[in-house]
C-alpha cells in the first residue's frame, strides 16, 4: 500500500506516547514534506513497535527517545536513539541475529526472546531495505534502517 510515511510513522509514536511514563521525554524531527513509501502496514508497524519498545525498555529515567523520518533522492532513513545503557561494539550487528540478547544478566529482568529485531530485520529485507545500530556503552543507541523510495514521476507503484 501507498503510504504516507510522516503521518503512518507519528501515529504509531502517539500511541506510544499516550502510552509511556512521564520519565521519558519524546523528540520527533520529521521534513514538512510528505515522504510516499510503499509498505505493507501491518509489517512495518510490527518493526517500529519493535525498535520504540526496545529504546523505551533501556532508557533510564530522565532519558529522551528521538524518532526522524528524512528522504533522500533514493530512500527514506528512519532512525530511533535513546540514550540507555546502550551496548558493545562487537555486538551491534549481533542483536539481529536471531535469540541474541546482549549480556543475560543486565537484561534479565527485562523480559524478552530476542526475536524482536531479528523479525524486524527480516521485515525490513522483504521491504529491500537496510537495517543496523550504532551505539555507545552507557551512552545510548540508534537504530537505522532505510527503505526504498518509489519514483513518483514514473509512477511505478501507484
Ligand atoms: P523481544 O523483542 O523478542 O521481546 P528483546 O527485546 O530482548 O526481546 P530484540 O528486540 O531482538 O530482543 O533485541 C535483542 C537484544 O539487543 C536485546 O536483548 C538487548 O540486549 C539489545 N538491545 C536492543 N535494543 C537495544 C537498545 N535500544 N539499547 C540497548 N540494548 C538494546
Ligand atoms: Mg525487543
């Protein structure tokens, strides 16, 4: 489906929003320029929910989640940070990998299979994006990922 991604992307941030405790501030910087992308909504949904509900988990309080959706010629670059307890350098690429959990023992009161990015990152594949993180030990993390965009001068998708 054709989707407008701002407007897709802020109500699933809203729901969230309405949701969280008041220890955790959100940020939103999204162009006022519509960004079309063609996505399957339920998927995506199930991505981003995902990626929100991590940063939210391993935010420490007083901490501020910043969402920003930015287009490109080519792609659309959505990227979520936290600034949580964030993880090591040798293990950003890990955590899409399938049951990986980051150190069992700092996480084990948070609940969770570790299947949650390895679905996104799946999810994100079928979409012919790219997915990754970048992070800081006790700085924080960024969850990026790309998605295609459809050439609306052609008109290929619609
Ligand atoms: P599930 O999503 O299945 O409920 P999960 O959240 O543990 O479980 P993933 O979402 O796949 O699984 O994340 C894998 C691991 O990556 C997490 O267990 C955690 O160790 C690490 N991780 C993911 N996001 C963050 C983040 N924002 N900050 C710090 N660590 C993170
Ligand atoms: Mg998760």
């Amino acid at each position: 489906k054709r989707v407008n991604f701002n407007d897709f992307f802020n109500r699933i941030i809203d729901r969230f929003e309405m949701n969280k405790n008041d220890k955790i501030s959100f940020e939103r910087s999204f162009p006022k320029r519509s960004i079309y992308v063609w996505i399957d909504e339920d998927k995506m949904t199930q991505v981003l929910d995902n990626i929100i509900s991590n940063a939210i988990k391993y935010s420490p309080e007083g901490g501020t989640v910043r969402f920003s959706a930015h287009s490109t010629r080519k792609q659309l670059k959505v990227s979520i940070s936290d600034e949580g307890i964030g993880m090591p350098p040798d293990t950003v690429d890990k955590i899409f990998d399938r049951f990986y959990r980051v150190d069992k023992s700092r996480t084990r009161d948070m609940g969770g299979t570790g299947l949650g990015l390895a679905i996104a990152r799946e999810m994100i594949d079928a979409h012919h994006g790219k997915i990754w993180a970048e992070s800081k030990e006790g700085e924080g993390t960024t969850v990026l990922f790309t998605l295609p965009l459809m050439n609306q001068n052609r008109g290929d998708h619609s």
